[in-house]
C-alpha cells in the first residue's frame, strides 16, 4: 500500500471499518511511513474530539459556502461511526475525508469563526495548486551547512535550502544545502555529505527520505493544508488570518499558526529540529490567484520569537533543467552500510552499556584504532573528517546517560580534549541496533 491509498483509507482504519487484509496492510504502511503515521495520529485525536462533542456536533449548521462546497461532493455508503457518519451526512466519501476541504468542514465545526475562515483561505490555496507538474523552492534556513536538513539552531546563521520536485512524467526530486544534497532520480534517493565525502543510498524511488519531511510537506501543499489543518484541529493550535497589501500592491491573505512540539522545555531535543520545536508558522497568499507566495517559520524563544526559516520563492509548473537529478559522487565516496554485521565477539560489545559504549568509542579515537572505532559506526570505514578531528584525542569526562521524548536514542554528556587543545563538551547520542544488541554512534560529535 502506497501513501495514497494509505491515506485514502485512514479514516476507515481508525474507525474498524477495513477488513482484515487492507487493515494489516495499511498498519504494514504506517509502520514505515512518518508522514502517513503523524497524518493517522491527527486523525485519531480528531476522532476522540469528535466523539466527545457526542450529538452536538452532528447538529452544527454551516456556512453557506461550505454547504455549497460539500453538497458538490459524492455521497459515498452510509457508515455507523462518528467521523464516518459526519462525512456522509454532509456528502463526503471516507477519502475524501482526509482531503483539505474536509478538513475545513472540521475546522468550521470545532474552530472559532476567525480559525474556520484561515482555514478556508489554506483549503483554497491548495486547491490553486492541486494539479501541480513541478515546483521549485528557495529559502533561507538557520542551520550548520552539512548537519541533518531538519536541524535548527536559532544562533547558527541562515544557509540557503533549495527544493526540486516534478510530479510528471515520473516523481523526482532534490534537496540540497551547502554541504548536503539529496537526489531521488526516479529509482533511488542518494544523500551525499559533501565534507564527509559520505554517501547514503535508499531503493527504490520515495516520495521522502533523509528527514526531509517537512519541506517535502511544504513543497505539497495539499498534504500541508491536510496536516496542518488536522494537527491544528487535534492538538487545539491557534489559527489567525490578516490581510495585508503586498510589496507588488495586491492584496495578501496571512495565515498564522501556532505549531506546539508537545515536548516539555527541558527535553533536550526540544527546538533541535523542525519537528520538535514550538513554532510560529506565518503562510502567505496571494489573494486573487489564491495560490502560497511565502513560508516564515519563527522559533518560540525564551525572550522573543526568532525567524529560523523564510521561504521565499516558489516557482510553479517551470521547466526544470535535467541535470538538477543527477548527483555527481567523488570517485573515493565512502558508502554508509545500512546493516550493522554481528561480530565474532559481539556479546561483548552487546552487554555494554551507553556510557561504557561512549567511552570504548573514544578510547579506540584516542588510540587512532579505527577498526575498533568502526564497531561503533554505522558508516564504514571510518571517514576521514572523523579521523582528522577525534584522533589523538583525551577523555577527559563521561556522564551519565539521558533520554529524550522526541528520540530512541541514549544521550551520554562527555568531556573531551582534542589534539588541536580544544576542550569538547558535547552529548553523544547513541542507538541500539536490534538485530545484533550493540550500540552505534548515532551524533554529537
């Protein structure tokens, strides 16, 4: 099961209402897929709202142009459950349940009349663009140039972030930073880490990979007003809208949304990346052609809100020169090893603990081994950006390890001493790999 056809049966899976056979298939999906995953979250919380509200919310009358809106909609069968029965009554079918102007109609039942009408300037903005062929993104991203496309830090200066995409005659796409590119040609999404000189491959040909979920979500516009709008609704996010003139003299539509992580202020990983961070999300619309000019994204900081990321061109339906998907390798790339292999002694690295992983780690950089080092990688061999900047070094303090909601990853504080006479305070973040019970190193270093 694809994200479409995974998506065109949420509701229907959260409600029971799949056999047996598309319910383990779409469960098979949303194991793998985040985006589909967050999207079934949302769509459950919303259920449990909806249930809640019990009989009122079936007898909450709408707005003239959302009637108009969804009497143009086919009626799909009748179905018992609460979101299922909403749908039906006002026309909708289960998957177009999941659609924007669905999501609207929600909007208008559970939001105040100013959150509903931000609402249907989004549903409109992505009805504009519904039938796009390509799209090209360009913006600026407060970010370490080779680090994850994700991450943020709001005292890193801003680096350019370039978005691709094509949706016919086939899917390609690219994603690019000053030291990171990723290029998914049609067959297979290839990451390269340009200082590194390291290359990730994933098979075959997918709509995401390398945590570059949020700008693929930014570059879809239907499936941002869905998740934005869902997540708005189930997690009772404020939505505003302002009008304002534009520097070309036309009117503009300003969406405002409130984007809450849902991670207490002390998790570590809170504000680390996109995903885990306390947003304000500011969309603007071009008012007549109704279609998405421009994205801001403001951290929610201690003292004021800072911007960390402004997209500020979209280009849509352009030509896109060819050589934009292909991805020139230096020829000594070292390719990361997706399985991590079971040691002769691989008991003994396997009752190691987090803490006792970190140091033998940084005891074989000490020593320059790095074969041992290697043991704690999940790329191999060894790159050299690791060799220049570890090797020789002296531990100098290993702390005891933490965790974070946001991460399956242990986190173990150390102390440590660089060849050059630098003193590194850092955390490292490590991961068990199943299969054989050792901890890798998963960053911080």
């Amino acid at each position: 099961m694809n994200c479409a056809e995974c998506r065109e049966n949420l509701v229907a899976c959260v409600e029971g209402l799949l056999d047996r056979e598309e319910s383990l298939q779409c469960q098979a999906h949303l194991e793998t897929c985040a985006a589909c995953r967050a999207e079934y979250t949302a769509i459950t919380r919303l259920q449990q709202q909806l249930a809640a509200r019990g009989p009122a919310t079936a007898g909450v009358s709408l707005v003239n142009p959302v009637m108009r809106r969804v009497q143009a909609m086919q009626t799909e069968r009748e179905r018992n459950p609460i979101m299922t029965k909403l749908f039906t009554r006002w026309g909708f079918g289960l998957g177009a349940a999941v659609g924007a102007t669905a999501v609207m109609l929600i909007a208008f039942l559970v939001f105040p009349k100013a959150q509903a009408t931000a609402a249907e300037v989004m549903t409109k903005g992505a009805q504009a663009v519904a039938k796009l062929t390509s799209i090209h993104l360009r913006g600026q991203l407060r970010t370490l140039p080779a680090d994850n496309f994700s991450y943020i830090n709001a005292d890193c200066p801003f680096y350019t972030i370039e978005f691709w995409k094509q949706s016919e005659p086939d899917l390609k796409w690219r994603i690019e930073k000053p030291q990171r590119v990723v290029v998914m040609d049609g067959q297979s999404a290839v990451m390269l880490i340009k200082n590194a000189g390291l290359a990730f491959k994933v098979p075959p040909s997918t709509t995401s990979a390398f945590d570059t979920d949020w700008l693929q979500q930014i570059a879809n516009l239907s499936n941002t007003i869905t998740n934005e709008l869902n997540n708005a609704i189930a997690n009772g996010w404020k939505m505003n809208l302002a009008e304002e003139t534009g520097a070309d003299g036309r009117a503009k539509d300003v969406v405002t949304i409130e984007a809450k992580s849902g991670l207490p202020d002390n998790d570590y990983l809170k504000n680390s990346f996109v995903e885990t961070a306390d947003t304000r999300r500011v969309y603007v619309f071009d008012n007549q052609s109704e279609r998405l000019e421009s994205v801001k994204i403001y951290l929610h900081a201690a003292l004021d809100d800072k911007l960390i990321f402004e997209l500020d061109q979209i280009d849509y339906n352009q030509s896109i020169d060819p050589a934009v998907w292909k991805l020139d390798l230096p020829a000594d790339v070292s390719w990361w090893q997706n399985e991590i292999q079971k040691l002769p002694d691989n008991d003994k690295y396997a009752s190691m603990t987090a803490e006792q992983a970190t140091r033998a780690f940084f005891e074989a950089c000490s020593q320059e081994n790095w074969i041992e080092a290697e043991k704690f990688l999940r790329e191999s061999p060894v790159d050299h950006l690791l060799k220049q900047e570890l090797g020789g070094l002296e531990i100098i303090q290993i702390g005891t390890a933490f965790t974070s909601n946001a991460s399956p990853d242990q986190f173990v504080p150390y102390e440590i001493k660089l060849r050059n006479g630098y003193n590194k305070k850092l955390n490292l973040a490590l991961r068990k790999d199943q299969p054989t019970g050792r901890w890798f190193v998963d960053g911080g270093w």
